[in-house]
C-alpha cells in the first residue's frame, strides 16, 4: 500500500518517520522541501506537487496548520481530490473544525475518498515515540477496512464517532488544557506572592489529590522556567484550537466563561508578537498582574520529580 503524508512540521515529520519505519512505501509534500530532508534520507519519495502526491497513493495523512489550510490542500485547485483515486482513505490529522471536516467529508464522498478527522495529542515528543491518541471521527465500516494504518503512529486509537466526531473530542480535551493551566498561573502567582518558595509549592502541589492526577505537571516544562521558545506547540496553533472550541460551543450555544477569559489572555498574548513562542506564553500575563517572577531552573524543576 502507498502512502502520502503533506504536512511535516513539528508533529507530522515524526508521524510520517514512524509510517515509514512501519515499512509503508511513503510519498511526501510540505510547502518547504527541507523539512522532507530525513525522510527523503529514510527511504521515502518527494512529490512535488499535492496533486502529483494524490494520483500515486491509497492513503493519505494530512497534518496542517488548520481549517483553512485542510480545505485547500483538500478542495481546492490542485489539491487532493483533483488526484485521488476512488476507494482512497484521507486522515486528516489537523486539529480542525467539526464543521469544515463535516463539509469536505461530503465534498470526499462525491469522489469516492473517505475522510476521517483524526487530531491527535501526545505534543511532537509522542509524534516521534508514537505515544499518541488518536481521536477519531467517520464511518464505522470504513474504519474497519482503513483503520488499522492508525497502529503505526499511534498507541490509542479511539474512534468517537462518525465524521467531525474526533476534532469535538480534541477540542473538549485542548480547552480544557487551556483553562487548567491558566487557572494554576493564578493559583501560583497567589501562593509565591504570599511568600511560598515556588519550587516548594509547585512540590506540595503534585502531592495533594489534585497534584497526584499530574494536574500540574505540564507547567515544568515552560511556565515555571519562563522557557517559551522555540514553542513545541505554537501559541498561534493552540488560539486556533480555542477559536474552534468556543465556536462549537456557540454553535450549541453553550456559555463558556472560564474559556473567554483564557481567549482574552491569548489575544493581548498576540498583540504582544507571541504567536509563534509556546502555547503557555499568555500565562505570563498573570505573573505581570500580579507582579511576581517565578524562574525555576531546569535543575530545580528536575529535583521536584525526582522527588516523586
Ligand atoms: P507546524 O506549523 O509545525 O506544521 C504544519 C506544517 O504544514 C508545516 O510544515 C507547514 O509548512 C505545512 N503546511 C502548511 N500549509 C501547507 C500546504 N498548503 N501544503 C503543504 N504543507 C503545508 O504545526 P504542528 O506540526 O505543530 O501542528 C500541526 C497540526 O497538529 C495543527 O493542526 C496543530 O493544532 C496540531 N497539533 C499540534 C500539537 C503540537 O504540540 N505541536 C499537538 C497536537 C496537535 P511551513 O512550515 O513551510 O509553513
């Protein structure tokens, strides 16, 4: 079986490496051929165009930017469905928008390409170990028949339902990331200014019932060093996901007020010029409100989990 991956940024280069350790006779696409170097090294085919990909393969994996990225590389002039050939499956692993994913899904049947909307989580570290979820959306039968491709870059793979399905299931699951680390800059901001050391709070915290679940453990990283750069996923990327989470609220008409503060920190966050440092810029803001500076070296960090 052939397989076209477009796409190789910071997720898709290690889930197109593991499509093609998994032995799969792969062609590739991005809109920069450097990023296609160590795959092309590994054994895997440049194509030079979307469509030039499209007419050689029966699959195909897509990990874009967002909606309208999809649509185009999907839908438009050149793109995808002008090549793909009756019978092909496309999994779109783009955190998307439910609706765009419902639209093309309808545009895919007319050509006979099934479509899944299939985002994932695991951050570009499980895109290179293949420790991902995989939330899938479409049709059951199809899954059956076309699915099993999923076993080579993920390690759960979780069909939610039919088409669109996937992305409200990673939509539900990044905001609620959002409002989480947003609400423990605020607690954290409290407890250092009322004159706990941070590195003893941030270690008292993993303990307690909350802390235990690992509520707290994705702060170590950037929020407590102050490491924001480069980003392992983009702030612009991660404004996206919260646009399309509070736009299918809408669509349902679901009050979201925790999630409008968090998208009000994003904007001022991409008013500043930070839409290409991580995703957990923004909480700086709240040090800044609160006047507190919080800096753990990556040691001090360590030696809180080493501690357990
Ligand atoms: P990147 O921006 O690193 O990767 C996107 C890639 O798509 C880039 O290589 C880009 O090329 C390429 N691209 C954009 N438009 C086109 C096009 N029209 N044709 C061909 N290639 C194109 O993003 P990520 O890898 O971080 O994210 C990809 C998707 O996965 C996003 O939807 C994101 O929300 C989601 N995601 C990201 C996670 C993360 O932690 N990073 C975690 C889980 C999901 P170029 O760079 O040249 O513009």
């Amino acid at each position: 079986m052939k397989v076209g991956f477009i796409g190789l940024g910071a997720m898709g280069l290690g889930m197109a490496a593991n499509l093609r350790r998994a032995g799969h006779d792969l062609v590739v696409h991005d809109l920069n051929r450097t990023s296609a170097a160590t795959l092309e090294e590994a054994g895997a085919t440049w194509a030079d165009s979307t469509a030039g990909l499209a007419s050689q393969v029966d699959v195909v994996f897509t990990s874009l930017p967002g909606p309208v990225q999809m649509r185009e590389v999907g839908t438009g002039e050149g793109g995808l469905l002008s090549a793909l050939k009756p019978g092909s499956a496309w999994f779109d692993l783009t955190t998307n928008s439910p609706t765009v994913v419902r639209e093309v899904h309808t545009v895919c049947r007319e050509h006979g390409v099934e479509l899944f909307d299939a985002p994932v989580s695991g951050g570009p570290k499980g895109a290179r170990s293949g420790k991902l979820a995989i939330y899938v959306g479409g049709d059951a039968e199809a899954f059956e028949q076309h699915g099993g491709i999923l076993d080579a870059i993920g390690d759960q793979i979780l069909r939610v339902g039919d088409i669109g399905a996937g992305n409200t299931a990673k939509l539900v699951h990044n905001c609620a990331s959002m409002i989480i680390r947003s609400g423990i800059a605020e607690v954290f901001t409290m407890g250092v200014k009322a004159g706990v050391e941070p590195a003893a709070l941030w270690h008292a915290l993993r303990q307690g019932a909350i802390g235990r679940a690992r509520t707290f453990d994705r702060v170590g990283d950037r929020y407590l060093q102050e490491a924001f750069d480069p980003p392992s996923f983009a702030l612009d990327l991660a404004n996206k996901d919260l646009r399309l989470a509070l736009e299918l609220a809408e669509q349902f008409d679901v009050p979201m007020r925790a999630a409008r503060l968090v998208q009000e920190d994003f904007q001022e966050a991409l008013d500043r010029g930070w839409g290409k440092r991580d995703s957990q810029t923004p909480l700086l803001l709240q040090n800044e409100r609160a006047g507190v500076t919080i800096k753990l070296s990556a040691d001090e960090v360590q030696a809180v989990l080493d501690r357990g």
